[in-house]
C-alpha cells in the first residue's frame, strides 16, 4: 500500500482548505476586518454591550422578550439545578427528566398543537427531522428558507429525496411543482417569520395547497414563537396574544402542519421543538438521531423555558406591546430617513440592503463608532 508523505497531504489539505474558503471569502474578510463579527463582549450592562473600550446598544441578539435578564427567571435556575443537577446526561430515548414532559405538556397547550417534541436546536430538528418525514419523496424548498432548513434537505437529498425550490413566497409556482411532482411524501419547507426580511409566510394559502396536494407543510417559525400569536378583540398590539406563533397568528389549524421553533430567541434558553401530531411525535422518538443519540439541552435551560412559559402567561403580552411599540418606532425612524426595508409587517426584524454590498465593513465600522450594534449579514448568510 503507498503511502503519502505528510508533508504532501498537508499541502492537499490547506488548498483543500482554501478553496472551501473562496465560498465564505467576503465573510472570511469580514471576520478578521469588522469589530462587530466574531467580537469577544467584554461585558453587559442591561442592552449595553462592552467591546474592548466600546460600549455599544445591542441591536443584534434575538432576546425579543428580554427574558434573558428578567429577575425572576434568572432567580428560577438555582432550586432546579439543586434537585436535577447542571446536565441530564442521558440521551432523550433511555430516559428524560419529567421536566421535559412538563415543557411539551405546556408547550402544547400554549400552541393549541396536538403534541410536542422538545429537542436542543432548531438546528438539530431540520438536519434530522426533515430527511425521515421526506424519506425518498419530494421537498419544494421557499428559495429564502433559512440555511439550516437547506443543509436538512441536502441530508434528506441524500437519503433520497429530491429537492425542488420555488421562488420566494410564490404560490402559483408551488402550485405547478405541487401538482407535477409525482413522489410521495411531498413536504413544503419554510420559514415561518423570515429570519431576514421580517415577513410572515402565507401560511393559511400555504397550508390550503398543502392540503390540497396531500403535502406537509414544515414551518421553521424560529422568529415568531414567543413573538406572534393568536388574535384576539382585546389583544394589546398588532402581534396578537401569548406569542403561540405564526399557525395561531394566522388562525390556522395543525392539519398538514408541523411547526418547528425554539426557545434560544424570545425564551432566551437553549431548547427548541416540534409540535405535530403524536403519531409523528413516536416516529420520531424511534427515527430522529438526536433523541437517540444526543446530548440533552442544560436543566438551566429546561428551567427557564419553565419560568419563562409562567411570565409568558401573566406578563408576556404587555412586553409584546412594549416590543410593538420599540419596533415602530425604528421603522419610522428609517422611514422619516428615507432608508427603505422589506419589513411590512412590523415585526421585530429590520433588514436594511445596502445599495453597494462592498460598503459593508464601511458601513459597520460607522455605525461600531456611534456605539451601535447590528447583525452584519454579508454573503453567504443572504444571497448576493
Ligand atoms: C429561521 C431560523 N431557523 C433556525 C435557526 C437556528 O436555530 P438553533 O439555534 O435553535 O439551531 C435560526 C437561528 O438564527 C433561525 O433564524
């Protein structure tokens, strides 16, 4: 048998290295240039953020609810890591802590979902959830689905599914795709609240061509749960009540509907679900790898998903309001400046195109000076 030299090899692998690179170069340049991507935060102080000597307004983290430094939540942590330990290290399928069974209990109710399936990212639910619902049937992908809705279908493609986008929010395409594409299962994959643009999915149209095709429809609704929810005569802002996400926003029913979201924005807590009927929910507890084989989220985590679900119900829909009202504010603002953004909806996600994409590290290093901070979102993390 030959053998490399080392020497050989590792000269394969570093252009191996930089050609993976060239994809992510304009981020690469970024991430060494820009003060605001890869930043160590010195230190907080409520919405203020330290950067090295730079104190900065913290537009960027997804905290939407403020629950990360919400008194009575933090003060949740220490009885439950006294009775359960910092961690359960046992994989979901030889066993869970009854915490869990609580959170799905609680969770469903709050959605008005069949049932529950809490796993530790929304990450970890598309690269394993999407490829056994799809199995070696068909995907229509919304071109503008988050990036970790596409590596799940790239890991359903290769378990035999074929994947087919169709242009951003498009019902008639879908339609055609829906009525020539002839493998079952067929899935409809989206984002719930786009991650960048701020807009809510068509979901009730969505959800009638799911039905009518016999399809799926998988909603990632990491923006909305916590955000959005359903409407009421004497709700107290434009985002409805209880933040029960986007299918009870839209006053939609779970039929052909699984809703995938987490707590690691509005729940500030690492944990994040799939509500779905219970039949699907024992599929996957035999067919998911991480209920079998992953490490489970932190019992801090568990206890402020906890807490948090109980201030949701008392205090939750005053916070919308207040986060309503912050929101518009910014958008008039941009408004009054003539700075155009796709966001119709006043949800709190406010994506600003530059005109010129090479102005970004310009761009951020002006606004790092005037002490605020913005999610810079260069190419590959938006389309060019
Ligand atoms: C729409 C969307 N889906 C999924 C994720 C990833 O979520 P998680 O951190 O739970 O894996 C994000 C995070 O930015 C997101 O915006």
């Amino acid at each position: 048998m030959q053998t490399q030299e080392p020497q050989t090899s590792r000269r394969q692998h570093s252009e191996w290295l930089r050609q993976q690179l060239q994809a992510s170069a304009d981020l690469a340049r970024l991430r060494t240039s820009q003060p605001m991507l890869d930043a160590v935060i010195d230190e907080i102080a409520g919405r203020m953020i330290r950067v090295g000597d730079q104190w900065l307004a913290d537009f960027a983290s997804c905290n939407y609810l403020g629950f990360d430094l919400d008194p009575e939540i933090m003060g949740a942590i220490p009885a439950y890591v006294a009775q359960w330990g910092t961690h359960p290290s046992w994989s979901r399928l030889l066993g869970s802590p009854a915490l869990y069974g609580q959170i799905e209990e609680e969770l469903a109710h709050l959605l008005g979902a069949p049932d529950v399936l809490a796993l530790p990212t929304i990450t970890h639910i598309h690269m394993s959830v999407i490829p056994v619902l799809a199995g070696s049937g068909t995907i229509l992908v919304d071109r503008r689905a988050h990036k970790t809705i596409y590596d799940g279908c790239s890991v359903a493609k290769s378990h035999g599914a074929t994947v087919i986008r169709y242009p951003h929010d498009d019902l008639e395409a879908l339609e055609e795709l829906l009525a020539s594409s002839p493998a079952h299962p067929r899935m409809i994959c989206t984002d719930g609240i786009n991650s960048m643009t701020g807009n809510g999915a068509p979901l009730a149209e969505l959800a009638r061509l799911a039905r009518k095709y016999d399809a799926l429809l998988y909603v990632d609704d990491a923006h909305g749960f916590g955000v959005i929810g359903e409407r009421s005569a004497d709700e107290t802002s434009p985002y409805g009540s209880r933040g029960n996400s986007i299918v009870r926003f839209c006053g939609e029913s779970y039929d052909n509907i699984v809703l995938v979201a987490g707590c690691s924005k509005a729940y500030s807590s690492l944990l994040a679900f799939i509500a779905c009927t219970t039949s699907i929910k024992n599929f996957l507890k035999v067919t998911a790898p991480p209920y079998l084989y992953s490490g489970p989220s932190p019992v801090a985590s568990l206890a402020t998903v906890l807490a948090g679900l109980e201030v949701n119900e008392r205090r939750g829909d005053a916070i919308r309001a207040d986060l309503a009202r912050k929101t518009r504010r910014v958008l008039d603002a941009l408004d009054e400046c003539g700075v155009a953004t796709p966001n119709e909806s006043g949800f709190p996600i406010i994506e600003i195109a530059l005109a010129d994409s090479d102005d970004i590290d310009d761009v951020g290093r002006f606004l790092f000076s005037r002490g605020i901070y913005v999610t810079l979102a260069a190419y590959p993390l938006v389309p060019r």
